[in-house]
C-alpha cells in the first residue's frame, strides 16, 4: 500500500516537472506581405506560438468541438468554413442549399457567410455587422477568441454544452499534451480553446493572387484586366475603391460598415445600426474583403446575389435611396456606376485577378492529416 | 499589441533622431536642442457658421440654395513650422511632421508636438493642407486610418488631402443626394476625363495657411494653438459651390478641386492661448 503510494507521490511530482519544463512554446512571427497593415490585431494575453496554432488547427476541424460524437451530428468550424471555398461553405454545399448554412439545431444562421482570409489585420469589426470589435464594451465580444465561444453556444451553430466539450476534450488521449504545449495547462477550458483556433485563424493569410503579383512587379495584367483595375480605383469608373481599398489598402476591405443602397426597407435586426445605434448604419454592413471572390458565392450578408456579374449589375444600375445610404454611393442619382457590358467584362476580369488559388490548397491551412485521439 | 507599439515608438524615436541630424546638417533651418521645454500642443475645432459642426444632420446651407448635411470629414494637415524673424523657422517634425484628424474621432483633437520648440517670442505659424509633394508618398501609411485616405495611383497616387463626405440637396430634389467633396493631386486631360489614358499631367492642390499673430513659447510651458475650419467657407468664399455642377464628383474635376482650394484657403483660423 506504501509502495503505492509512494509510486503515485512520485509519479505526480514527475509530472509536475514535466510541466514546468513542457511549456517552452515556441513564438510564431506574422510575415507580413508588402504593403500589408503593420498593425496587427493579436490580443496581449493570446500571443500567437507555433503549438498554439497547432492546436488551433485541430480544433477548427474537429467536429467534437460540438460536444457530440456521432459522426451524423458532430460540427465543426470546418464544417461551414471550407479551405477550398476560401473558407465559406459555398454556393453548390450538398447540404447548405444555395450557400446559406444551419446549425446542429436546424436553424439557419442570421447571415450567409464570410470568408477566412486576412482576419489579423482587421482591427475594427467581426462578423458582417461588426459586432465584434476591440474596445467592446461587453467584453465578451471583442475578438476572433471570442467568436469561437459564440460558435460553440448558439443554436444557429454548435450549440454544444460547453462542459461537455471540456470533459470530452480532457479525456481524449491527444489533446491534454497539446494543450499543456500551448498553454502550460493539460486542465482543457473553452477560453483555451478560443485562444488556440484564434491563433490558427490568424495564420490565414492570403497574399498570393495574381493581382499581388502585379503589384510585386512579378507578373501583368492583360489589358482588359487593367481596364477593370483602372475602373475600380476612379471615381468617374466604378468607384469601388472608397469601401473596398485598392493599390493603398491590399486587403481590398476597409473593415468598416456601409450601407451600399441595395434597399429602402430594413427589417434585418443584425444589422451595424444594432451595434452602434446611430440612424445611419440602419442597412450597413461590413464591406467585405473582395479577394478570393471566384470562391465565395453568393454575395452579400442575405446572399441575395449568386454570381460577380449580378453583383456588378447592383453597382453598375441598381441602386436604391434610402436615409441611411452611405454618402459614398455617390452615383445614386443615376442608379448606379452606368458601366456598359464590356466595361461591366473588365471590372469582373479584375475581381477575378484577386484570386489566390494558393490560398485555397495551402497545406498549412488544410484539415490535418489525423485528429488527435 | 503593446509589444508592437512600443516597438512603434522605438522606431519612430529612431526616425525622430535621424530628422534631427538631418535639419541640423542643413543650413537654412534653425538647430533643435531636445527639451522637455516649449512644447505646443494644437488642437483641432470643426465649425459651421461658427457653431460646434453637426453630423448627419440636414440644417445647413450655401448661398447657391443647396441645403447640406455632412456626414464623414477626414483630413491632413502637415509642415507645421513656427516662424521668427525673417528666413528663420523651425519646422515640427513630431509624428513625421503629419497629423490625421476625423472630425468625429476626438483622439485625433489634440496633437502634441514633443519637438521640445525653443524658448522666444514667434510671429507667425504656418501648415500645409494636406501633403506636399515631398510628402504626398504613396503607401506611405499602411495602417489605418490613415491608410483609407489613399489616393489612387491611376490618378496621382499618395493620399487624399481630405475625404469630405456630405449629402445635399436643391428645391427641385425631393432626396439628399451624396456628394463626396475629396480633394487630393488633381490630373491634366487631354480630352474625356472618364478616360484615363488622356491622362497628360498631374496638379499638386495642397496649399499652405499662414497666421500672423505673435505668441511666446517659454520654457517649461505648453503652448495652446487652436486650428479652426470653417466648414461653410469651403463652398461660400471665393466660389460660391453649387453641387449640381459636379454630378461625376470632384476626384477626376480639377476645376472642382481648383475652386475648392482656393475656398480652403479661406476656411482655417488659428488662435493661440497660453
């Protein structure tokens, strides 16, 4: 019985020493392509370390993040967010009709999706609406970790148990050690968990289209390709680059929220006004970053559009009035940019250049090769 | 974030330090000894018709009969230099001499100079609106906000001096109608202005404001300069504006912007207080 004992005092002490002597996580560097913001949007207490996106990776794939583990209804942020849809479920979902995602309930979620791509330098606003931002005053609500506890909870996702996930995750055999690399804890919490799958999502970093290319000097555009980039970035074009950036801001999205005249009547209760509850923003949203396009249909926060040439359509004659219309839409009084069909062809061969098919079959960024078990 | 910026701050401190060679080394400029003392702290005040500017409201109105509301005002001010006897001035180099200011973020208010200013009695002081063209240096500002001031490339690159976004209307309109009043390098066409190629040259619009009225700086004091813009005199002092005769905006109008400047020059006071 001593000897026991003693073995068990013994073994506990040596895995105290492992612990103290495991966490030496590595610190993981953004490269940041040129031109890209300095600025980057990593939280004091979240600094980004080669285990903690390890992690990170398996979680955003692991469908056991529901607290489930029946293959029928396990989710995870993958299910919705696929890598070679730019990290939307896309339009063709065999399950998701038309794009539009569900959760585990069977309830839609409030909006169509966005895409992963560059979310390190958004430094103003989450989700198509913004209600996540630095600086919340529900604190609660101010960053990607946060996001993932909102995943997990609401019935238009996971709506997981969050202690189930936690006493799920503690007893699987792979994940205790991961954590305690990442974090100095083997002890699993839904915080850690936020904290890792934001590091991995913070790795997602498109910089590769062909438009960045053009701007490295590596590559051409042709000249209709030009035509469009020539549209996009003046005002007598399309006039696209106030909300979209351009050759000064190559995420191609202010992050800031616009009402870009699509209706007079808002009846959307998740709209930016929600958030800020300034008159204004009634009917804005987040301009979304325009790369990677070719992936990411349908458009806009309802979806409401299935291809780029309808989107161009919008902008080009289908403008509405309304109050709150952002005062950059400055074409409104003719309906829009008036671009005719072979300008309309340019600026859609220009959207086009943004794509990155890197991105899409990154390894890095891929559904690993084994979970953990 | 904290790391980051206070790597900014080491990096701007040695940036800060190699200006400061390089104006002691050339001659026409007036050697800065750092000291805590003489510093000037400028503050910004947005007015229209001499009442505090309000947002997103439709109460204002140019002598042509457009009634108005203003909805975003951002803008550059730069090349601060304080003056003193003749050919004698110190240009400001703190945040690399460049101050953003939204005039509905009060954090962009007050800008501190740190230059440390020497102690004397100054006669004038000078900015530049906007960026000159030593200045006016595309991708220059990756990060917002400056960073969405950015000007096109095709159409002259650098930044915009001021993003003015308003929404107007006449008798005969029954909806305001967005106006974006942006002012930045303007281009010479040869022919259509919608049509870039006819591009042949390009018009830096800056312009520099100079007030005289003398102010001390003295040693262990702040100095208290405050910069008012007039919003209504950029559409009512030498050009009476009308908005319907820029229905394409005024990005790619140098005309427009022409007059618009020539109004601007008219629309900043300065006042000092101790």
């Amino acid at each position: 019985m001593m000897f026991v004992l003693m073995i068990t005092i013994l073994s506990s002490c040596k895995k105290k020493e492992d612990q103290t002597t495991t966490y030496t996580p590595t610190p993981y560097a953004i490269q940041i392509p040129l031109r890209f913001p300095s600025l980057l949007n990593i939280p004091k207490d979240n600094p980004m370390t080669q285990e903690g996106i390890e992690l990170g990776r398996y979680l955003f794939y692991d469908g056991r993040l529901s607290g489930r583990t029946d293959p029928d209804s396990m989710m995870s942020c993958s299910t919705c967010h696929i890598q070679s849809n730019s990290f939307v479920c896309g339009i063709d979902h065999p399950k998701f009709k038309g794009g539009h995602p569900f959760g585990i309930t069977g309830i839609p979620t409030s909006h169509y999706m966005l895409p992963m791509i560059n979310l390190v330098w958004n430094t103003t606003g989450y989700l198509w609406n913004g209600a996540i931002y630095p600086g919340n005053p529900d604190i609660q609500s101010r960053n990607l970790e946060d996001i993932v506890r909102l995943v997990m909870t609401i019935p238009q996702e996971m709506y997981a148990d969050t202690n189930r996930v936690k006493i799920l995750f503690q007893q699987l055999n792979g994940y205790p050690g991961l954590f305690q690399k990442a974090f100095g804890s083997d002890v699993i919490t839904i915080k850690n968990m936020g904290k890792a799958i934001a590091q991995f999502v913070r790795t997602l970093i498109s910089a590769n289209s062909k438009f960045d290319r053009f701007m490295r000097g590596e590559v051409q555009l042709n000249s209709e390709e030009l035509d469009g980039y020539v549209l996009f970035m003046t005002e007598q074009g399309g006039d696209c680059f106030h909300c979209h950036g351009g050759d000064g801001n190559p995420l191609f999205t202010t992050n800031l929220c616009y009402n870009n005249g699509k209706d007079s009547v808002f009846t959307d209760p998740l709209d930016h006004y929600s958030v800020t509850k300034n008159s204004m923003d009634i009917g804005a949203y987040k301009a979304p970053t325009l790369r990677n396009l070719a992936f990411t249909a349908p458009y806009m926060h309802d979806g409401r559009f299935k291809t780029i040439d309808e989107v161009i359509d919008f902008y080009s004659s289908g403008l509405v009035w309304s109050p709150s219309i952002s005062p950059l839409m400055h074409h409104l009084r003719t309906g829009g940019v008036q671009l005719t069909p072979i300008k309309k062809a340019h600026l859609k061969a220009f959207l086009l250049t943004l794509t990155d098919s890197s991105f899409v079959i990154n390894p890095a960024f891929g559904r690993p090769a084994k979970l953990p078990d | 974030m904290n790391r980051f910026f206070s790597f900014v701050k080491v990096a701007s401190f040695i940036l800060l330090s190699v200006v400061f060679f390089s104006c002691h080394k050339n001659g026409t400029v007036e050697e800065i000894t750092i000291k805590k003392n003489g510093n000037i702290l400028f503050q910004f005040t947005h007015l229209n018709n001499g009442n505090e500017l309000l947002f997103d409201t439709m109460i204002y109105r140019t002598s042509t009969g457009n009634q108005y509301m203003i909805n975003d005002l951002q803008y550059f001010i730069s090349g601060f230099q304080v003056h003193r006897a003749k050919d004698k001035w110190i240009q400001i180099v703190s945040d690399k001499g460049i101050h953003y200011i939204d005039a509905q973020d009060k954090s962009t208010f007050l800008w501190k100079v740190t230059d440390g200013i020497p102690p004397g009695v100054y006669d004038s002081v000078s900015f530049i609106f906007g960026l000159d063209a030593a200045n006016n240096i595309s991708f220059r500002f990756p990060d917002p906000p400056e960073r969405d001031m950015f000007w096109p490339e095709i159409l002259g690159g650098g930044y915009h001096y001021m993003k003015m976004n308003l929404k107007w209307k006449n008798n005969s309109m029954t909806d305001p109608m967005p106006f974006m009043f942006h002012l930045g390098i303007g281009q010479m066409y040869n022919g259509d202005s919608t049509n870039t190629d006819s591009i042949i040259g390009y018009i830096q619009n800056y312009f520099t404001i100079k007030s005289f009225s003398p102010f001390a700086i003295k040693d262990n004091q702040l100095t208290r300069i405050n910069l008012i813009m007039n919003i209504e005199k950029w559409f009512d002092s030498q050009n009476a504006f009308n908005f319907s005769d820029y229905p394409m905006g005024i990005m790619q109008n140098q005309l427009g912007m022409y007059r618009a400047c020539m109004n601007g020059r008219k629309a900043f006071a300065m006042k000092n207080e101790q």
